[in-house]
C-alpha cells in the first residue's frame, strides 16, 4: 500500500486564505495532527514576489495594479516574480520529507515538474525542461512555473514542503497578466497556455481531475481512493 493524502479542489481562493491555510497545515503536519495534502486551485488576479527580491520586474505601478484589481504579495517561497489568476491550475503540495529517506530538493523540484510533463504527454504535447531553469517549457514557452518552500520541521528531523506550480489552461493569460511583469526574471522567453498550444477547450477543472494519477504515481501515493475523493469535490 502507498502513503495517503488529501486532495481538494476550490475553484478560486484568494491568495492571502491560500497562503495561510498552507502554513496552517505545515504546522499541522509537524505537530502530528494532520496528514499530507495537495491543495489544487484558481486564485484571483495575483502577482507574487518570491525570495530573489527584484521590485522591478513588476512593470505596472501601483495605480495600474488597482485599476486591473490585481493583487501584489510578497511571499517567502523561491524564485522571481509571477502571476496567478482565473484560467490557471495552481498545485500547493504539502509533503512531509522525512530526513531518514533523505532530502533531495533537486529530486522533488524535479519529480514536479514530471508530474506536469507526463499530463502534457497525454494530450499529445512534447513538453521538458529549459537548462539552468525550473518550470515545464514547450521549446521556448514556459507553460508551468514552480517555486517551493521547505519548511524545517520543529518536532522531527525533515522539511514540509509548501507553494508549487502555477500551470496555465486558459488561452489568452498571457495578457490578461503576464504582460505586467517579466515572468520570473526571464526576458527572452515567453509563456503559453494549454488552450494555445493544442486549439483546444478545456475547463481548470478537468485538468486538476486529470493531473493527480500522475501526481500520485510519481509520489508513491495511494491512487485510486483519492481520484474518488477529488472527483466527489468537482461534483459538490
């Protein structure tokens, strides 16, 4: 039997609740009273500013970010600077790395962005990864973004990992935000969505439904209970 973990989806939280109900459950998860979780969900129009600190690949100003109604955090995960909003799956993995079983930050950033790769398979896209950058491209379009957080665990030895990926569905999300910053520092290269690169329509959440078989396997979660599980919260 594999570990087990629980799967949500909301169709859209607002990032500050997200930000919270994540380092609500690490430290659940480090005093023992909650299990693993991977939180799926859509935010509002957001920029987040992760730990590299560059205020000026934000191009927008703050009258300009109140006019659009796009919210500014500055959040303590890795990485530049990136936008979420409606039209794009957002994955909060809140995993306990035990130390015993050995950390391996490299693995897991890794391991994420092959749960993404493996999902793009399906849809008959060749997707990989871009040298000396994290995220899924498809050749000079980055499709997903990622940055993490390893949370040192007070009680045990080992990390709990929070924030994730940022996978664009919708078409057109470039420039509903994109456009207002230079997407985690990168100039030469773009970003797409899933909507743009095959023609095709698809709902934020068909693709959370169709994502976790592939989040589980790469894991080593339990898989077919929580299929279920999701699948009875896109119906509620």
């Amino acid at each position: 039997m594999g570990k087990s973990i629980e799967v949500s989806y909301t169709p859209l939280m607002e990032y500050a609740a997200a930000w919270d109900k994540q380092k609500e459950i690490v430290r659940g998860i480090d005093d023992g009273e909650q299990g693993e979780q991977l939180l799926l969900l859509q935010h509002p129009p957001t920029y987040t500013i992760g730990s590299q600190r560059h205020p000026e690949h934000l191009l927008w100003s703050e009258e300009e970010l109140k006019e659009r109604g796009i919210a500014l955090f500055q959040i303590d995960r890795g990485g530049d600077i990136t936008y979420h909003g409606p039209g794009q799956l957002v994955g909060y993995p809140i995993l306990l790395l035990d130390a015993a079983k050995g950390i391996d930050p490299h693995r897991y950033l890794r391991t994420l962005e092959q749960v993404i790769i493996d999902y793009l398979a399906d849809q008959g896209i060749v997707a990989g990864r871009k040298e000396e950058y994290t995220g899924v491209w498809i050749g000079d379009l980055k499709i997903a973004a990622i940055g993490i957080k390893f949370n040192k665990c007070r009680s045990r030895k080992g990390f709990i990992t929070s924030h994730g990926f940022a996978f664009n569905i919708a078409s057109g999300i470039q420039q509903a935000g994109f456009t207002g910053i230079i997407p985690c520092g990168i100039e030469q290269y773009g970003v797409t969505s899933l909507e743009d690169i095959t023609g095709r329509s698809y709902t934020v959440e068909q693709v959370a439904q169709d994502i976790v078989p592939h989040f589980m396997r790469h894991f080593e979660y339990e898989q077919p209970d929580h299929e279920v599980i999701l699948q009875q919260r896109l119906n509620d």
